[in-house]
C-alpha cells in the first residue's frame, strides 16, 4: 500500500495546484453492495474518493493534453492490482473511477478554464488523501 500511495503522490506532483472550483455534476451509477464495514479496510472510503479523483483527471488531464498521457489510467491499475484483485471491492473502484471519468466526460468537451481549475482542485484533494492515507496507515 506504501509503494502505491507514494507512486500516487509522485504523479500527483506533476499537476501544479490553483484556485479551486466547484465540481461538475456526476452521473449516476447503480452502486455495488457495500461489505460491512468488519470486512472493510479502514482507508475504504479514501480509497473509493481517491479512485474518483483518478477517473476525474483520466478525463481532464486527456481532454487539457496533460504530460503524463495514460498515466493516470495506469495508476488505476495499478490501485486494483494492489488493492482489489477480484471481487465486489474492485467493482465498487471501477464504478468511483467510471464515475469521476463520466462526470467530466458529460459537461467538458474541450480544455477550458473551467476543466482546468477542476484539475487542480482535484490534484489539490487527492495530494490530501494520500497523506491522510499515509500518514494514518501507512508504516
């Protein structure tokens, strides 16, 4: 979980952060059952936000031509294999990205200001939920 949290705060760093900006609507999904929160891990919840904010920037970053390309696509990957090889946890992380990805797919088709401030907004709350994550369970 280490390795991957801080491969995210890396790739985070690329994207500089600015004002924030209000988030677009999202689109409705059916939701994935949730375990009890016994059979959860205690970071489910950041880790869920944290693969919105993924599928989010996925978008953004294609649509605003960012440097890293499918970085953010990648990194996804790499949260399911570390995190959610199978199973109902991994489908409830590919619906958080889906929708993040689908919110913006719907009201952006092009690289304006407002898709730009949203990309900083994110990058600002995810560099947040890596150090939460980090710094309440990690090493």
């Amino acid at each position: 979980m280490m390795k991957l949290v801080q491969a995210f705060a890396l790739l985070v760093a690329l994207v500089p952060v600015g004002p924030a900006v209000a988030q677009a609507p999202r689109a409705a999904a059916a939701p994935v059952p949730v375990p009890p929160a016994a059979l959860r891990a205690p970071y489910e919840p950041q880790l869920l936000r944290l693969s919105e904010i993924i599928g989010a920037l996925h978008y953004l970053r294609t649509l605003c031509d960012g440097p890293e390309g499918g970085a953010w696509r990648r990194e996804m990957q790499a949260l399911l294999d570390a995190e959610a090889a199978g199973g109902e946890r991994r489908e409830r992380l590919v619906q958080a990205f889906n929708r993040g990805y689908g919110g913006f797919e719907q009201t952006h088709r092009s690289c304006a200001p407002a898709a730009r401030l949203a990309t900083r907004r994110y990058v600002a709350e995810a560099r947040r939920l890596i150090a939460e994550i980090t710094s309440r369970y990690g090493n």
